[in-house]
C-alpha cells in the first residue's frame, strides 16, 4: 500500500503536521497552510499531507453500511495508520535534538474521525485535530467508552447545522460529538469542542486550520 505524500510549511520546523486529504482538500490546501500560520502567530510548521486511494475504505476502522450511494465503508485504517508509521514517523531523526518536538494528525470528516481513532492505536501524536469528524461512525463511541486514548489534547468541532439533516444516522452527530467530549473530558485528557457556523461542507479549510493551530497555540 502506498499513497502520495506531498509537503507544505517549512521543512527545518520542530512541529509536524499529519493530514489525510483527498482531490477536495488537496484544492484548498494552501489556503489552509496560510491559515495555520495565521491563527498560530506564525509558528513554523511542517505539514505533510497523505491522499488517500479510497476514502470510505482507507479511512474507516471497521466495515459499515454505506450512508450515500453505494459506497459501504471499509476496514483500511488500520493499513493505512501503517503506511503513515513506515513512511512518515520512522522516517523522523533518532537524534532528538533534530526530531520534531511536537507531532499532531488530524482531518476533516471522515479524515477527522480517523485521526481520532489513530489517537487510540499508538502514542506518536502529541495531539488530535478533528474537524468536523464523522463521529457518527457505527459504534465509535461506544469503541471511545471501552479504550483509552493515548494522547493529551483532543480538538474536536462541528457545524451548528450539520445534524440538521434527514438522515437518521447522521442527526445523531450532535449528540455523538457531545458524548466524545465528556468522555475524554472524565479520562482527564484537555479536550475542546468548538461550534461553526453552517453546514458540513462550509469552509472545511478555515475548520482544519483552526483544529491544528489550537493544539499549536497550547
């Protein structure tokens, strides 16, 4: 497996950025770049961004029913949670004096839900930037009550107007996204949950560069 890593901010920063994207983020994400520099107080970032192949299958943790369309939802994450450990983080200096001192994975949507599920599976990021997170995923809160995450800051955020929706398993992101709160809260881990304005699709840029310049601005 393998996916097409591509590199933005500046290269000699001690704070590394993971981003899972696809065509869609890919179109914005200079703006983003710009954006994190901005809300951060221009700190020095290095982002690297990881387009995926198939995004309801290398994105999802476990099989699940397809919500739109045809498209069910696969169990790539794992491989592709893999790939980012082999290509990326093993990639990092052994000297620590030249390693990153801050390491952060986050997303948007479905990208965000698997940033977060990535916080449950190894303790490599200082941080998780979830933006918009498909937190309605069958069963993940109930995967977030049985497990302990395995870093320190959690950003999470939503749409006001996201889980205004007719589809049944999606109105219920409001609520997911509340519960995902006051779970990593009682683990006493520092969690943020941020309210924007609009729909799902307004702004993803603007919503992923505030998700990672929180966990910068700590």
């Amino acid at each position: 497996m393998s996916f097409e890593i591509s590199t933005y901010g500046e290269m000699n920063a001690d704070t590394l950025l993971i981003q899972m994207v696809d065509d869609h983020d890919l179109q914005v994400i200079e703006k983003e770049a710009a954006l994190i520099r901005e809300l951060s107080g221009g700190q020095k970032f290095c982002l690297k961004t990881v387009k995926v192949k198939i995004w309801n299958h290398d994105l999802s943790p476990w099989p699940a029913p397809a919500v739109f369309g045809n498209e069910d939802f696969g169990d790539g994450a794992a491989q592709s949670l893999l790939f980012l450990e082999q290509a990326i983080l093993s990639d990092l200096p052994e000297d620590p004096a030249a390693a990153y001192s801050r390491i952060y994975i986050g997303g948007y949507s479905l990208a965000g839900l698997f940033a977060l599920w990535a916080g449950y599976q190894t303790d490599r990021f200082d941080g998780i930037a979830a933006a918009s997170p498909s937190i309605w995923f069958p069963d993940f809160l109930e995967y977030m009550r049985k497990n302990k995450i395995r870093t320190e800051a959690v950003y999470l955020s939503l749409g006001d107007r996201e889980e205004k929706t007719k589809n049944p398993l999606m109105s219920q992101v409001g609520n997911a996204i509340r519960d995902a709160e006051t779970i990593l809260k009682k683990e006493g881990k520092e969690c943020i949950l941020e309210w924007n304005k609009g729909n799902h699709f307004k702004q993803p840029d603007l919503r992923t560069a505030k998700a990672f310049a929180w966990l910068m601005n700590r």
